[in-house]
C-alpha cells in the first residue's frame, strides 16, 4: 500500500494535537482514579475483578477439550493453539465439564508470562502504527498515532487482554506498507482473520481494485492457517462454529451493562424486548416503537452507502485507494454485529490515512478523534453494589451508572462509514463526469458506466492522434 507524503492544512495541526493530548490527560486521569480507588474509572468495564478476563478465560480453554462445546466459543482454533504455546501450562488446571466458566482467571496470579505478552503486543502496536502513519504523513503521525493505539478501543483491548492485540498487529503488517514480500503479508492477513473472523470481508475487498492475485493468496492464507491450526488442536470444525455463532445471536440483552462497551445498537435494540428490563415501562411505548424503527433505518441506510459506494469502486477502481477499499468491507462487518469496542481500532486505524481535505474526510477524522476518547459521561445512576478489585486487591462498594458512550458511538461509527462512502461516490462521480479515462487502456475491456462514454485509448494515442491533426493542418 503506497501512501502519499501529505502536509498539514490550517487548523489540521492544532486540532489534532489538541484531541490526541486530551487523550493523554485522559489516561493521566484513569491512573490517578486506579491509585486512588483500585479500580479503573467507568469508561473501562464494569466488573472491578474482570481484568484481562479476555486472555485468562481463553487461554484455561486451550487445555480444557471444552472450548467449543461447554464454553460455546466463537473462536478459530489458532487462537487456543497460540495461547497453549505462550502460556504456563501449570497455571491452568483442569477443572472438568461444567465448570465455572471464568475459571481462567485464577491463572492472573500465576501465569506471569502472559503479562509481557499483552504488554510487549500493546507497545509492539504503538511502535507499528507509528512507522504506518509516518510514510503518509510526519507532521500528524504522533497524533494519529495516539488516536489510533492509545485511544479508547486500543485501552479497552489493553484492559480485556482480549486477542485484538495480536490480530491488530497483523493487520497493521498485513494491510500496511512495512512488509515488502507479498507472501508475509498474505500470512498475516490470514492469521489475523483466523484470531478475528470479522476480518475476512477485507480479503475480498481488494477485489474491487481488480486485485485478484492479492485476494487470492490471502485468501488461500486464511484457508491453510484455520486447516493447520484445527489440525494441531484437534476441535474447532466450521460445523461447531457455525452452531455457536447461531447460538450466541439469539442471545438477548438482559440490562443496560450489556451495553458498556457497544459500537452498535444490536444490544440497545434486543433490550427494547427484554421481558427482565421492561424499557416500554421507563421511557415510554411510543419510544419503543420510535426506536423499533429508528435503528433499523439507520442501519440500513448506512450499508446502503458502503454498497454504493464498494460500486463506485469497481467502476473507478484507480480513483479510491486500497486503504479504503478495506475499510468499506471493515466497517460493513463491524456495523452489522456487536464484536465489541475495541473493534473500533481498526477502522480507525485506516480512517487516519485519508488526507485533511474536504469536508468528508475532515468530519471523519474528526469523528474517529471523537472515538478514541477514553472518556464517558454518567446518564443516570443504576445501583451501587459491592465487588472485589483486581488492582486494589480489595472488596469496595462501586456505582453502575448508564452512559451517554453506548448511545452516541455506534452513532458515530455509522457516520463513519457514511462520510467515507459518500467521498468515495464524489470522487468517483467527478472523474466520470470529466471523462476521466486517460491511462485507463488497462481497463479497456470494462463495461462503461453510460452508453456516450468514450472508450479508453492506448497509451500515446492521444499523443498521436493529436500530432497527426497538426501534421494535416500543416499540409493544408
């Protein structure tokens, strides 16, 4: 991916300094409320003694054959299999068939080594999108920077242990232009989809750039990496993954903590419906039904954007860059299912390679500094309950609380999406209305996209065609 050297416009410096420092004073903040209290602030995830919960419980699950069948997972095999080669062994005893299923998390006091990988994984991720965001720009790569691998999504994958950290590490090598050899990148690219499945739609978005052979080779990655990784753990076939996938969407919300982290309105919606969180009896039945149309409409207006816009790349493939190609098929995945914050660094993380010009970059890139705010703000009191701290190694009394985040972000990402299509449909619509075909021969063969088109000539037929009428005019 060939990114162009861009300098700063306007106030493009000091508003990306300015958010990327109030997420610096943001993380201040969260480690002064951590050394006072014991516990991360309410931006982070509810439960006090639920730390790297995500790492623990995952990889107790690589030693118990239960994964899939007791503990209903929705990860591939490669996941088990690096974490039963990473992780003390010892520190996982075999608790049997229908155990707690939390019981990974007694490893936090043993399994030491799992700390420097999360650490070494978030640093190691900060080093890399650095060294990404710099070949496109140097005078915005601190911030962006920031933005992408210390904002909110990133400290919420920090603060769940949860595998994003590996995948999002393979992505930047797999998506980024740090790898020269196509062959790695395509291992990473197939790697990082077996960790998170909701990546596969960028394998196949490259193919509206007409790049098949890159398609290919990804794709036959991520097919050999899911074979081998099955292979060495024995379990994990696509019919159990299937299954658990159907099962796990017909999950409902039972209270507004489902919605902590949302980056979309998947749990909103399912709770409209709860029979244990009457919402019809709080806010009113006529917005009940409001919001039972609201949400689908906006849902769908936003895929309807990406669609338009995924067309318009496959008539002008040239016109949009591949960065944004994988971010259409990346944002239609993460829009349409609830796979949690920390997802939200992906789109990000390709949104920070669009340039500070016009309106629909801009309001992307400001909305995506918006997002990586480690901040939230308290709605209205839900309880106050006593839990047991993981940091503070203590049993304190803390207050739930709804949030304004759940409600306004999976907002903001579907504005997103929406912004980047649309600059994708403009750009495409200028160059077709210019006629834009010059040193398009390649594509000669395309259908054109209105009947009085005219076709794309050889290259120096233009030239030619040009010289050749002087030469007549001379003669005359």
């Amino acid at each position: 991916m060939i990114l162009p050297v861009r300098r700063p416009r306007g106030w493009q410096l000091p508003f990306e300094w300015t958010m990327a420092c109030i997420v610096l004073c943001a993380i201040g903040y969260s480690f002064w409320f951590l050394a006072h209290n014991g516990y991360l602030p309410m931006t982070f995830f509810y439960e006090p003694d639920d730390v790297f919960a995500d790492w623990f419980n995952t990889a107790y699950w690589a030693y118990d054959k239960g994964a899939y069948d007791t503990w209903t997972t929705l990860y591939p095999p490669v996941s088990f299999v690096f974490l039963g080669l990473i992780t003390r062994a010892e520190c996982y005893p075999i608790r049997g068939i229908g155990s707690d299923l939390s019981v990974g998390l007694a490893a936090r006091y043993c399994d030491w080594g799992s700390y420097v990988w999360i650490g070494g994984l978030f640093l190691l991720n900060i080093v890399l999108v650095y060294l990404v965001l710099r070949k496109a720009d140097r005078t915005t790569a601190i911030p962006r920077t920031i933005a992408v691998a210390l904002g909110w999504p990133a400290l919420n994958g920090l603060e769940r242990g949860n595998l994003v950290l590996v995948a999002f590490t393979l992505f930047v090598l797999g998506f980024g232009p740090l790898l020269r050899s196509a062959w790695l990148k395509w291992l990473c690219v197939g790697l990082a989809v077996n960790f998170k499945v909701y990546l596969i739609g960028t394998v196949v978005a490259p193919l509206l750039k007409r790049r098949w052979r890159w398609s290919e080779g990804a794709l036959i990655a991520v097919v050999v990496v899911y074979l081998v990784s099955f292979a060495l753990l024995g379990r994990g076939s696509l019919f159990e993954l299937i299954g658990n996938l159907q099962n796990w969407s017909a999950l409902g919300a039972a209270s507004p903590l489902d919605m902590w982290s949302a980056s979309t309105y998947e749990s909103l919606y399912k709770l409209l419906d709860s029979e244990q969180y009457p919402m019809a009896a709080i806010i009113g039945s006529d917005k009940v039904i409001l919001l039972h149309w609201l949400i689908p409409a906006l849902l769908n207006a936003t895929r309807l954007t990406i669609v338009f816009a995924a067309i318009a790349t496959w008539l002008r493939p040239e016109v949009v860059p591949t960065y944004r190609v994988v971010n259409f098929a990346l944002m239609m995945a993460l829009i349409s299912s609830e796979a949690g914050g920390y997802t939200s660094a992906f789109f990000i993380f390709l949104v920070m390679f669009e340039p500070w010009r016009g309106f629909g970059r801009k309001f992307a890139i400001v909305l995506c500094y918006l997002l990586a705010q480690p901040i939230d703000f308290p709605i209205d009191h839900i309880a106050d309950v006593v839990r047991d701290t993981f940091f503070g190694h203590s049993t304190t009394i803390i207050s739930f609380y709804i949030k304004l985040g759940p409600f306004i972000r999976p907002l903001m990402i579907e504005l997103v999406a929406a912004a980047i299509s649309f600059v994708t449909i403009r750009d495409v619509w200028i160059d077709i209305h210019q006629q834009g075909w010059s040193g398009r021969w390649r594509y000669r063969r395309d259908v054109p996209f209105l009947p009085w088109i005219r076709k794309p000539l050889p290259p120096g037929a233009g030239t030619r065609a040009a010289g050749d009428s002087t030469a007549v005019q001379g003669q005359a």
